[in-house]
C-alpha cells in the first residue's frame, strides 16, 4: 500500500478549512494566514502529483482503492490520468492567489462590530472547502464518488457568492443583498437542476451495470474493462439517455448556452476572488467531467450528440462574445467572455481530434490563470473605485500605470494574443475543430475577432481617455499585496505561452487515451509532408510557365 | 342468514357516518359521526370473529373501543380549548390551517 | 552563425522587458538602452548579412531550431527561426531603419514623460517584427503577425489620455484582427493539407496540393495582407493610425509592419503560384488599392494622413506586383524596401515640421516653411523627388519596374493593370507635390489665425486658437532628429541606383523568389517614357493648383470626389453603418433576448411553477372539511384502484 | 334459549328477523345522527344507534363487548358528548345553509363513491358462513377474552394502557387553564387605580338622608342630583333600579327653602330638578318610552355605552 498522495492533498485544504474556521473571532490575520499557509502547502502537494506523474506510465496512476459502500458498488477510488493531475495542479496553483486577492474582502464591516461575527474565518474556510471538493471531483475515478463531490461543492459555493458579496453596488447596499441572494439562488437552482439529472444517470448507470455484470459498479476503470471486453454492451437509447444525464449536468456547470445564465449574475454580484473560483475552478469540474465522463463511459453517444453539442458551443462563443460586448458592468463582462470560452473547450473536446481535446485541457489551464489574472485585477480596481460600471471609469492608465498595465496583458491573454498562453490552446481547440470540421472551426474563428474587441473596448472605455473623475485622480497605484498577485499570474501567461511542452507532454498520452475510448483517429491531412526536412530544402524551381 | 349481511350494515353505517363528517359543522356531531363510524368498524370485526370462531376479533374491536374512548377525550377537550377562544363550536370557524 | 539568429530577436526583446517591467530608475538612461540594443540588433544583422555573401546563392539560407514549442500529436509547432536571402533584406531594413528612428525618437519624445515606455514599445515591435520576418514556420510568423500588432496597438494609442488615440488604436487592431483570422485559417487549411504548417515542407509541396485549396489558401493569406498593409478593404485603419507619435508612423505604418502583407505573399509564392485565381484576386486588391491611396492622399489636409494615404497605394504597388508572381516578387520586395527608405524619410520629415510647428498637422497652417528648416526642407525633398519617381532616385527604378511587369501580366489585364499602375504614378506626383509646396513653399500661413467660420462647421480650429500652444515659431529640429533624416535621404536617393546596377538586388532574392523576365507588350522603354510623362504631369497639375496660386487656409468645399476622399471615399461611413451601427443593434438585441428570452424561459419556468403552486394553494382553504373531503376522495380512489386491479 | 347454543346455531330464523328490524333502526338512527339539526337529537339517535349495535354485538357471541358497548360507550362516552355539549350550548343546531362552495355534492359523491365501493369490495369478496364461537367462548366469553388479553396481546393491552393515561393527562392539560400571570396586590391594584385616574375613595353609598336605604335607589349628591355610581352596575344593566321621583325632588326643594326662608337667607340655587331628570333617565333606559321628549337623549346615550 503505497501512500495515499491524492487523499492527502484533497484533505490538506479540508483540514486547512476546519483550522481557519476555528480560529477566534478576533483574531482575523491569523485566519487568513492560516489559509494561505494551507493553501501554499496543497500547492506544494500538487507540484509533487505532477512531478509523481509519469507521463509513460498507466492511464491511471496514484490510485487508491477503498471499499465505501459495499451494497452498491460503491468504492472510494481515486487515481489522475494527465488531464486530472494539471487540472489538480491549475486549482491548487490558483487558490493561494484567491485568498490573497481576497485578503479584505471579507472583513467585517463597520455595521456590524459583533465580536462573535466572524465572517472572515467562515470566508477562507469556505474556499479551503471548495478546494478540497474540487481536488476530489478531478481524482475521482468512481462516479458516485465524483457526484458526491460535485455537488457538494454548491453548498460552499451557495454561501459564497451569496453570504461575501461586492459592497461596490451601483444601487445601494440593500439591492445589493437582493441581488446577491437572487444571484445565490440562482446558481443553486441551476446547477442542482442539473445535478438531479445527473443523480438519475448516475442510479441509472448503476441499474446497466449491475444487470450486466451480475454486481453493479461505478468504477471507471471495471465499466472500462467490462466495455472493451464486450462483457458490457448499452443499448444505444439506454447509452444516450445516460450520456444526456452527464452531459446536461456538466453543460448547466460548463456553461454552456442555452442554460448559462447564472453565470453572469453569479459572476457579476460574487466578489472577484469568488468570481474566480467559480470560473477558473468550479466551472472546469465540468468541463473536465465532459472529458472523462461523457466520452469515457458514452462513447457512442458522444459520437451521437457531437453535432448537436458543437453547434451549442459554436452558439456559446459567438452569442458569448457579443453579449460581453454589449455589458456595462466589468465583471459581467468578464462573466460572459468566460462562456465564450467555455464555447472553444467544449468544441475542442467535441471535435474529437487530438489536438482538439489537447487544446481543450489546456485551454481549461489557460483560461483559468488567464481569467484569475484579468478577473482579480478588474477587482482591485472595482475595490478602489467602489463601482463595477464601466462608464464610472476611464483614464486609470494615467494614474495607475501598473495596474492598467497587468489588466492590458490579462486582457491579451484574454483574447489570446500570440506568445501569451491562451494562445497556444486556443489555436489547437481550432485547428483540432478545423481538420474535422472546417465550418464549425471557421465560425469558432470569428470569435477571436469579438474577444478583441470587447477586451480592448472595456480596456479603452476603462483605462484610456482623459482622467475626469476625482476618485480616479487619487486612486492608488497595485500595493505590494495586489502586486504578489498579480505578477506572478501574468508570469505564468508568458512563460506559459513560450513553453507549454512540459503540459502537452503530460496531456498527451490521456488524450490518446480518451480518443481510442471513443474510437476516433484523427482526419489524415491530405498531402501529408512526411517529415519536417527543411535542413535539406531546397527550393524548387518553377519555370513559372507552367501555372500560367 | 349470512355474515355479510352483518357486513354490509356495517359499510353502510360506515358510509352514513363518513357523510357526516364531510356535511356537519359543528365539532361535537362531527365526532359523533367519527363514533359511527368506529362503532360500524367494529361490528365488521364482531361479526369476522363469529365467523373465524376465534376471539382475536372481539380483542381488535376492544383495542378500538379503548382508542376511541382516549380520541374522544382528547377530542372533546380539543373542542371545549376551541370553543373558549372562538365561542363557536362549528369547524369552519377554525380555519387558519392553510398557506 | 546560426546562434546569432536568435540574438537579433533577442536584443530588443530583452529592451523591451526590462524597459516595460523596469521602474522609474531607467527613465534617464531608458531611451539609450532601447536605441543601443537596437543598433546591436543591426549590427549583429550586419555580421550575418556579410557571412551570407560570403557563401553561394543556393546556400545561404541558415536555420537555427531552439526549442519545440507546442508539440501534439501530429500538431507540430517549433520555435526555429529561416533567414535565407529574403528574411535578411528585410531584417536589415527593420533594423538599420528601426535604429535611425529609435535616434530620431531621443529628440522627437523628448519631452514626454513616458519617454522610457515609448522605447520599450518600440523594442518589443522590433523584436516582434523580426520574429515575423525570421519565423520558419507560419505558426510562429502568426506569432509576430499579432506581436506587431500588438505594438502597434500600443504605440497609436501611446498618447492614451486622447480619446481619439484610443480608439484609433482599437481601430487598428481590430481590423487587424479580421486580417489574423484569415491568416489563422490559411494554418488551419495548410495544416489539414500537408499536415504541417512550416514553410519548408509545405511550400516545397505546394504544387502536389489541389488547385482548390491552393486558392482557399491563397485568399486566407491575402485576407491577412489587406489587414497587416491596410490594403481595400481593410485599410481603414492607417489613416487613424497616424494619430500616434510620428516616429511610429515612419517605422510602422510607413516602412515595415504594413508592409508584412507583402512579405507573407512574397513568403508563399509557391502557393500563389499554384493559385491563379488568387493571384488575379491579389492584384485586382493591389490596383485598387493603389487608386484608392493615391485619391484619398490628394484629398487630405492633414500632412500625414496625406503620407499615409500615399503609403496605402505604395503598397498597393507592391501588392499588386507581388500578385504577378515570380515576375514581380522581386520588384515588390524592392520597392518595399526603397519605399522603406523614402517613405520612412518623408514622415521623419513631417514630424521635424510638425515638432517646429507646434505640432500642428494641418498643411493649410504650413507654408514657406523651407527657409526656417533647410535640412528638413531638403531632406523631405528628396523623398519626395524619390517617391515621386524622378529619375536615377530610387523610387523612379522601382516603380518603374513595377509598371514594366504589370504592363508583362499580358492580355487585357496587362494593359488594365499597366494603366492603372501608371495613373497611380502620375496622381503619386500630384499630390506629392501637393504636399511639398504647401509645406515648404508659398506664404507663410500659419501667421494668419484661423477659426472655424460657421458655414464650416467641421474645420478644426488651429492649434494656436485650440489654446494648446502659442504662436509657432518654426525651427530647425536638433541634431538627433536631423541626422536620421539624412542618412535615410541618402538611402532614398542612392539604394534604387545601387539595386538595380547589375540586377543585383534580383540575383540576391532569385533563389528565394525565383525570378522569369516578363514579356511586356511594349518595350521598356517605353513604359520609361511613359511614367515619366505621367510624372510630369502629375506635378504639372499639382503646381498650376497650388504653385500658382496662394492656398486658401480654409479648405475649400472641394467637389464631390474631394469630399468623399476627405472621408476616405466614405469607406468609414459605410463601416460605420454596417458594421457599427448593426453591431451595436445585434448585441443590444442579444442583451435583450439573454435577459428576457433565455432567461427569461427559465424564470418564467420558475414563474410559472410558483403560479401552479398559487393556484394549488387555493385548495388549502383551512376548513377541515374540505381536508376531509380529499382524504374520503383518495381513499375512495385507492379502493377503487385495489379493485380494479383484483379486476383485472 | 342456551346463548351459547344461539352463538353456534348462527343463522336461525329468530336472528335474521332481529337483525332486519334492529338493522333498519340502526340504519334510521345513523341517518338521524347525520340529518338532525339540534345536536342533542343528534346524540340521541347516536346512542339508539349504539344500543342497538350493542345487541348485535350479544348477537354475536361478544358478550362482554356488547355489555362494555352499553356501559363504556353509550353510558360514558355519550354522556361526555351531552356534557360538552351543554357547555358549548345545548341549543346549538347548525344552519342548513352550506358554506363551503359545492361541499355538499363533493360530500355526497364522496360518501356515495366510497359506499358503492364498499359493497362492490364485500360483494366481490368470499364471505363464508359463521363457524360460531362455541369453543373460543367454551369457559365462558370474558375469561376467554381474559386469557387472550393477558397472554397473546399483552402488549398491546399495556400500551392501549398508556394511551388511555396519556389520553386522560392530555384532556386535563388542554382544558386546565394555568394562570399565567402573577396576581395583583392589593397595592399594586391600588397604583394602577391612581394611574388610570379612576375613583380613588369608595363609592357612595346609595339610598342618602335615611329616607331610602335600599340599594337599588340611587343616593343624591349635596346639589340635590343621583350619584349614579351609587348603585351597582347589575342592578342598573338589569333595569332594577328605582329612581328619584319628581314630587320627593319638588318636596326637598320646597323644604330647603323653606328653611333659607326661615334663616332669612337669600333663596339658594334653584333645585337642580331637570339634570337629575336626565341622570335618571339615562339610568332607567327602560322608560323612555313614557318621555319621548327626553327618551332619544337617553337611548342615543345607552347605544354609546353598549358600543364602548
């Protein structure tokens, strides 16, 4: 019995929330120490994770395997492939930057001096909570156990967004807590809609499993075995049924057009950090779960649902990308950038094509730092103006050339420039989409051009122009705080975007994976060059006649 | 002469008291009626007894006759608290059990 | 060698980081460093440019592979770097002209706080031009193509706190971006094609490709041309583009970055050449666009709208002579590179004016202005007399070359493409001269003050009546502006001479470009005498217009041609209302649907849940009776059901 | 008749005529218990009916049941239902107008729907013939039932037990009104007086100048008016007070001026004849009829005093 590395690191934050959360009220710096430290250290796990990870090895390493609920079949069983140990890493890189960005954001206010209110604590404990969750969803390999998780992520995440709202609320702070409540609410409803459905798919998978194989099972691996050893064949309603199930679950969480509405009014009235949480975490359980889940166990009906799932993301790039052009609120704006991109995720995982899928998971990493870094930023600088409305804004680059500075670049890497890390995935999710099908991957292209012009439109209407406000004139350069946060995160999109090799290489072999569940190869180009051999090119000469 | 017939008294004493409760408004002939029907129930169990040849019958309608005498207790205290605070013994007068 | 390939990406690269990410301790030395490390880039281009004539024709093309970049399973990307014969013209125009104007910027910005900042930018343009230039791979050529557009960006919009800047700048990069998605697509195309995207395998198999997906390819490529050279129909941009500092308009959007597109067309020839239906496409956009420059530059008061509009149909030459393939890559690449020089040297003139002149930029507030900048005055001159193509200059070698191939392309669309060529050459010499003696001769009218008189409204008002500044006081610009001037002067008037001597400019690129001699239906020359008469009377015209007569201050109404090229023959009005206008309709529209349709089936979902319930509420009326009611009815109903199953 | 051997010879003659006629009684006393208005009729017809099930239950072999029916059921539990009805009030009888909106007809297609079933259920079912309780009831029909009570559902028989207990606990909770406020002092009824600004001495007597000393006559005031406080409120709502007639009032004036006279005094204020009139008649609402001058005043004055 090797040791239990995986539980280890998904119990650190969860140890590290029931510490925070015990912390005396008074003493309020000590509890968002004691996050950080904890969150620091689970980073520190999760660098070992992947540095455990073999990129040769089996599909599944780190596993652990513990009977749970012997009636059903269900064990606790954890294990990553590729794309689980960097989605781990992605969220215990990210969660440190969470709680520092959220350093005062949960203070108490003066209306309520209560020494018994302890908002601070229950704030850092809930996202500690929200990590550990979050860790066991992405190394879960039974399906009981990963909906457990997922779902038990929206208790955290209710109080969240609806008990530490922004105070920076255009209509006051009593709309503000109607709003919150609503935005709460909102997110709860969707994504327990959502969750039922899965849960039935869930009790349903059971039910095939366990009239084929004599005992049921929520094994990834046993229902993978069991499929390629013909021991278990779905009937194809039966397998599309379940794949919708998953899939209108992980879609809801994604999100995915047409059920993505809560995520803007969650977005929008959560304070930034949480924002993050919710897009650059939280979100990619879903997107991640499409991946493992979905093509896993469903392959044929993923094939099925393929065309009908493009069009949707197609749909989510585009329609997310004009409505972030017509919002005036920064954070909703960010909110529905972020559905256009969950658009390209889903297309590169539906394109099913190695690099789309390729793309894909990187594309989860990618717009996680990338969103952390424009999302956290547009709070510092919400924080300092005390409003979230655009037109409260303009000429900041003149005052604070730094932070205009940070927000430009987590804008590029917004709209994928070139040399910034989005970039690379961006390009492979449509190159991937292209080589299989070149209108989808056209149509996705067009939505580069909208991710350039409401990234350089909210950073004109934010940053440029003359200073005309008085709040602007004084408002402070990034603090040594802000700074911690914010540099770092930009250094990754750089160094990202110039050598992502160390991801593609421990990605890679789980696509494979992933594409011979689903039986797919990727399109063979037409005229295929066999080898890069432009050390010996010579150019060849035309007489130039022959084309005329 | 048949058990049913002792049977079907019973249903339709059964059935007379159940129109009792659902018209009358007053609470006292409500639970009379409740009584009824009760008392019918246990004819049905008297008679089942003579019939099997066995006293586990006589036994269930005693059990009933001792449930019924602490529901009418209850019951009537219930009516006596209803009628010191409303004045009125009818039982749409107590009507705040809804949303 | 090879490892020197990265060094000259590398060294402004390294400017830019630590200029931008550096504190305020640079602000002195900023400038220096930003200039030192472009020269060193120069120099460096310099040593490989004479190791390069060192070696034979056929192998001089040098690779340097360091690292592999995004590697996916089939997916193939690499950061390497080519400098073969055509990489090397122009990383030594990008940097032998980037310095210049690096020097020129020391006493151009010198006034401006973010000095410091302005040289960063320039770096990181330096660095990413180069590495379009030297990318041995589309891929990462994408990667400068958005890497100069990204300091272009920048550097429009480097005087931020003018509204007008900004939204220039946005402007800028998002036609640009039109531009990148073709180029995007054109990998796509390519990569499902040959299942590579690096420029040796697919342009050496180009020819195995379909004749269909060349031409796909092909017009993704010029899709991306017209976006980068601000060719029809995306060139809307460069004349707003010409709000940012002049240096960045000479170096940018005058001699290098616009003229990418035709370095990218140039790049894959193979692919053109197996494309005819591109290539027609190509020069049909060059000829227009070459028009569309030429009336607009006429049209315009600003001096360096009227350059840029000139630049616009420069390109628009060379586009069209890249579009003829191997008859014309060659001459494009020359005349790019001459236009570098001349054209680089005529905005570093405007700006010398304009930094005399208080920065005003309206030629109607210029005038005599040669005895106050006698080194401006001849060294603008002669870029005009080059741009103009006066003979032995060096635009007179290159145009002309241009003309005599597109007179080659045969058939009619040789005499159409020759005709217009040669129509550009004559309104390029009218509105040159325009230009020059509104600036340099005439009276002095920025003596006269000038407001808007209310008939015409739109007149801006002078800079001296904005309350900007005082009366200017016209002066020489300081050594550090000047010199720039003359070296490029210098290049203006000798590189057409020195490329032409011997065709050896030609031999340089034929191993990269190929080259066949077109067959023009007339001889040379007479295409020669032709562009000359048509220079002369371009200038003619230009001088009996405005030579002879005094330059109103106030521009007149001007017919309906003049009017709509003041407003770039309405390109932006129909943007405007197509593309603004209809957008912003479509996203409020969709703000509307996503609060009110898609959310507003789901609220209404739940709205009507809560109204079933409303309603079902009603049957908890509190009386007891009614309770009663339903518990006798469910339990009828259970008998009933009990029955009916023993029934059945 | 041996009741044994009428427990075993199930179906005589004898029994289906008694259960003919008993059963149309029963039925008829049910249908009264329901259709009655006055709630004691009601009752009664319940314990006819009661009665008569009682006899079926001896019919039947139940002989202790049927005497529990008589003693515990008709005897105890009916006469508890008379005693909450006397004190809900015995005259109590609904009205025949339905309230609740189509009550009655989903009642009645209630009670029909679920008879029909009934009979349908019994109709269907296989109801065999009496095996007659001759041996269960052997040694005697309460030791039997002794025995079973006592053995097999002894359990039952406790927590039956525990109910009744509990039953009975509970009634008495639920009618016992506790006291849930501390009584008042004497003194502190005293404070409040002051606060309220009530009259703070006693009242005054009734029945002044030893000419009257009963108390339902009201004792006048130095000026010659009723005090009306005087006499007790009961008495007044009642209208059994006796007023100050007019001639005692006109004698009493008449012998205090004689007496100024006699003093040589000045002749003091004219005998306060028509307030007092008015403070009688406000007092005696019950003649007003006889003034109808003054009666108005009076009555409006007594609507003013019912409606506070």
């Amino acid at each position: 019995m090797s040791f239990p590395l995986l539980t280890v690191t998904a119990a650190l934050p969860a140890v590290g929330a029931v510490a925070t959360a015990a912390v005396p009220a008074a003493r309020r710096t000590a509890a968002k120490w004691s996050a950080l430290l904890f969150s620091l250290a689970t980073l520190v796990l999760a660098a070992v994770v992947l540095a455990r990870f073999d990129p040769d090895g089996g599909r599944y390493q780190l596993t652990e395997s513990h009977a749970w609920i012997a009636d059903f079949g269900v064990r606790y069983e954890l294990g990553v492939d590729g794309i689980g140990a960097v989605m781990i890493a992605l969220t215990a890189l990210l969660i440190p930057f969470v709680v520092a960005a959220g350093w005062h954001d949960a203070d108490p206010g003066e209306e309520r001096p209560s020494s018994r209110w302890r908002p601070t604590q229950g704030f850092f404990a809930l996202i500690l909570a929200v990590e550990a969750m979050v860790i066991v969803s992405f190394a879960a390999t039974d399906v009981f156990l990963f909906y457990i998780f997922f779902e038990a992520m929206l208790i955290p995440m209710y109080f969240l967004i609806g008990g530490f709202g922004d105070r920076a609320h255009a209509a006051g702070e009593d709309e503000g807590a109607k709003q919150r409540s609503y935005a709460a609410v909102k997110f709860l409803l969707y994504n327990l809609a959502g969750g039922l459905i899965m849960l039935a798919a869930v009790v349903g998978l059971y039910a095939v499993t366990a009239d084929q194989l004599g005992t049921g099972t929520f094994s990834l691996q046993q229902i993978a075995e069991a499929r390629s050893s013909g021991e278990l064949t779905m009937a194809t309603t039966t397998e599309r049924l379940l794949f919708l199930g998953f899939f209108v679950a992980f879609a809801i969480k994604a999100p995915l057009w047409p059920v993505h509405t809560w995520l803007p009014n969650a977005m929008g009235e959560a304070t930034a950090p949480v924002a993050v949480l919710i897009t650059a975490v939280v979100d990619k359980v879903g997107t991640f779960a499409m991946l493992r889940f979905c093509l896993g166990l469903f392959p044929g009906a993923s094939d099925w649902a393929t065309p009908v799932v493009i069009a949707l993301a197609l749909v989510s790039i585009l329609y997310g990308a004009l409505l972030a052009v017509g919002q005036r609120d920064i954070k909703r704006l960010v909110a529905y950038a972020s559905i256009s991109h969950f658009g390209f995720i889903i297309l590169g995982i539906f394109a099913m094509t190695s690099q789309g899928q390729g793309g894909a998971t990187l594309y989860m990493v990618f717009h996680g730092i990338s969103t952390a870094a424009l999302m956290l930023v547009a709070g510092f600088l919400i924080s300092r103006r005390g409003s979230r409305l655009i037109a409260d804004f303009g000429g900041v680059q003149k005052v604070a050339p730094v932070l205009a500075g940070t927000f430009l670049v987590g804008g590029l890497a917004t709209l994928s420039l070139p040399g910034l890390a989005p970039f690379v995935s961006e390009f492979l999710v449509l190159v991937g989409t292209f080589s299989r099908y070149p209108v989808a991957g056209i149509v996705a292209t067009a939505g580069i051009i909208l991710a350039a012009l409401y990234v350089l439109l909210l950073y004109q209407r934010t940053m440029t122009g003359p200073v005309k406000r008085p709040e602007i004139e004084k408002m402070p350069d990034l603090r040594a705080r802000e700074l911690a946060v914010a540099v770092p995160l930009v250094a990754l999109l750089v160094v990202l975007g110039l050598f992502p090799k160390p991801l593609t290489e421990i990605v890679n072999p789980a696509v494979e994976h992933t594409m011979s569940d689903v039986k797919k190869t990727d399109p063979k180009p037409q005229r295929p060059v066999a080898e890069h051999g432009w050390f010996d090119y010579k150019p060849a000469r035309h007489s130039g006649g022959e084309h005329e | 002469m048949s058990p049913a017939n002792y049977v079907y008294l019973a249903a339709l004493l059964f059935t007379i008291g159940a129109a009792g409760v659902l018209l009358r408004r007053n609470a006292i002939v409500v639970f009379m009626c409740v009584e009824l029907m009760l008392n019918a129930a246990n004819l049905t169990l008297i008679a089942f007894s003579r019939m099997h040849g066995n006293l586990d019958g006589q036994i269930m309608a005693f059990f009933v006759m001792v449930v019924a005498a602490a529901e009418v207790v209850v019951g009537l205290a219930i009516i006596v608290m209803l009628y010191r605070s409303r004045h009125s013994a009818s039982v749409d007068d107590a009507n705040l059990m809804k949303l | 060698m090879e490892s020197l390939i990265g060094v000259l990406v590398g060294a402004p690269l390294l400017g830019a980081a630590v200029l931008l990410c550096g504190g305020k301790a640079l602000d002195r030395a900023g400038h220096w460093l930003g200039t030192l490390l472009a020269a060193a880039s120069f120099v460096v281009g310099a040593v490989l440019f004479f190791g390069m004539l060192g070696r034979a024709g056929d192998d001089r093309a040098m690779h340097s592979h360091l690292w592999s970049w995004i590697p996916v399973d089939g997916f193939r990307a690499d950061v390497a770097f080519q400098l073969d014969q055509l990489s090397m013209t122009f990383v030594l125009l990008i940097t032998g002209v980037g310095t210049l104007i690096h020097v020129y910027s020391i006493g151009y910005m010198e006034h401006d706080e973010r000095r410091r900042r302005f040289f960063g930018y320039l770096n990181l343009f330096l660095a990413a031009m180069l590495l379009l230039v030297l990318a041995d791979n589309f891929l990462l050529l994408y990667v400068g193509w958005e890497g100069v557009g990204l300091a272009s960006y920048l550097l429009i919009g480097f005087w931020q706190h003018k509204p007008s800047a900004a939204t220039a700048a946005k402007k800028a990069f998002l036609v640009n971006r039109v531009g990148d998605a073709g180029l995007a697509i054109a990998i796509f195309l390519m990569f499902t094609t040959f299942g590579s995207f690096a420029f040796a395998p697919v342009l050496a198999n180009a020819g195995d490709a379909s004749e269909g997906k060349l031409t796909a390819i092909g017009l993704m490529l010029l899709l991306a041309a017209c976006g980068k050279s601000a060719q029809v129909p995306l060139q809307s941009w460069l004349g707003d583009a010409m709000e940012g500092p002049t240096p960045v308009s000479a170096l940018i959007h005058a001699a290098t970055m616009v003229t990418a597109g035709v370095y990218l067309i140039t790049r894959s020839g193979a692919i053109f050449n197996g494309a005819p239906d591109a290539q027609l496409a190509v020069v049909v956009v060059g000829a227009v666009t070459l028009l569309f420059g030429a009336i607009v530059g006429c049209a315009k008061d600003d001096i360096k709208k009227a350059l840029a509009g000139s630049t616009m149909s420069q390109i628009g030459y060379m586009i069209l002579a890249a579009g003829l393939g191997p008859v014309g890559y060659a001459f494009a690449i020359m005349h790019l590179v001459t236009h570098g020089f001349f054209k680089a040297g005529l905005f570093l003139g405007a700006g010398s004016v304009m930094h005399g002149m208080n920065d005003e930029v309206d030629m109607r507030r210029y005038g005599g202005l040669r005895k106050y900048m006698p080194v401006t005055f001849v060294t603008f001159g002669l870029g005009y007399l080059a741009i103009i193509g006066f003979p032995g200059l060096s635009g007179f070698f290159s145009k002309d070359q241009i003309i005599e191939a597109a007179f080659g392309k045969g058939g009619t669309q040789g005499w159409i493409l020759g005709g217009v060529a040669l129509l550009g050459a004559a309104i390029t010499a009218y509105y040159m001269t325009r230009v020059m003696i509104m600036t340099f001769f005439g009276e002095e009218r920025w003596r006269t003050e000038r407001t808007p008189s209310p008939d015409r409204p739109d007149v801006e008002p002078a800079a001296s009546v904005r309350g900007e500044h005082a009366e200017p006081h016209p002066h020489e610009s300081p050594g550090v502006m000047t010199i720039p001037m003359i070296v490029l002067a210098i290049g203006s008037v000798a590189a057409g001479a020195v490329f032409k001597l011997g065709d050896s400019f030609v031999n340089w690129l034929e191993p990269v470009t190929q080259f066949e001699h077109g067959h023009p239906p007339v001889s040379a020359t007479v295409v020669t005498t032709a562009t000359i008469v048509a220079l002369v009377i371009g200038v003619g015209a230009a001088w009996l217009q405005y030579g002879r007569r005094p330059v109103p201050a106030v521009a007149p109404r001007g017919n309906l041609l003049t009017r709509a090229a003041r407003r770039d023959l309405l390109q932006d009005d129909f943007n405007h209302a197509v593309l603004v206008t209809g957008g912003t309709h479509l996203t409020r529209s969709l703000v509307y649907t996503d609060n009110k349709v898609v959310d507003g089936a789901v609220n209404g979902t739940a709205a009507a849940f809560g109204g079933l319930s409303g309603r079902l509420r009603r049957v908890q009326n509190g009386f007891a009776r009614t309770y009663a009611v339903s518990m006798f009815g469910g339990a009828a109903v259970l008998i009933a059901a009990t029955l009916l199953m023993r029934a059945v | 008749m041996n009741p044994t051997q009428l427990a075993v010879a199930a179906t005589s003659t004898g029994e289906a005529v008694q259960f003919w006629v008993l059963g149309t009684v029963a039925v008829l006393g049910g249908l009264g218990t329901v259709l009655i208005r006055r709630a004691v009729h009601s009752a009664l017809c319940l314990a006819g009916t009661m009665i008569i099930l009682a006899m079926f239950y001896l019919a039947n072999g139940a002989y202790f049941l049927g005497v529990v029916q008589i003693v515990v059921y008709t005897g105890a539990v009916m006469m508890l239902f008379l005693f909450v009805l006397m004190l809900v009030g015995v005259s109590a009888a609904d009205s025949l107008k339905e309230t609740l909106k189509g009550q009655r007809w989903l009642a009645a297609c209630c009670a029909l729907g679920l008879g029909i079933l009934l009979i349908t259920g019994i109709g269907q079912a296989s109801v065999g013939s009496f095996t007659g309780l001759g041996a269960a009831n052997a040694g005697g029909n309460v030791p039997a039932l002794a025995e079973l009570l006592f053995t097999k559902y002894v359990v039952a028989f406790e927590v039956i037990g525990a109910l009744l207990t509990v039953a009975a606990v509970g009634a008495t909770l639920l009618t016992h009104r506790e006291r849930v406020e501390k009584s008042k002092s004497q003194r502190e009824q005293a404070e409040e007086r002051v606060r309220a600004g009530k009259q703070l001495p006693p009242l005054p007597a009734p029945g002044v100048y030893a000419r009257h000393n009963a108390v339902d006559r009201p004792g006048l005031l130095p000026d010659g008016t009723p005090a009306e406080s005087s006499v007790s409120h009961t008495l007044r709502s009642r209208g059994q007070i006796r007023e100050v007639s007019a001639e005692q009032m006109a004698s009493l004036a008449a012998l205090e001026q004689r007496t100024a006279e006699y003093h040589g005094q000045p002749s003091p204020r004219r005998g306060p004849a028509e307030p007092s009139r008015r403070a009688i008649e406000r007092a005696r609402p019950q003649d007003a009829g006889e003034e109808p001058a003054d009666g108005d005043g009076g009555r409006d004055s007594e609507r003013e005093e019912a409606a506070k």
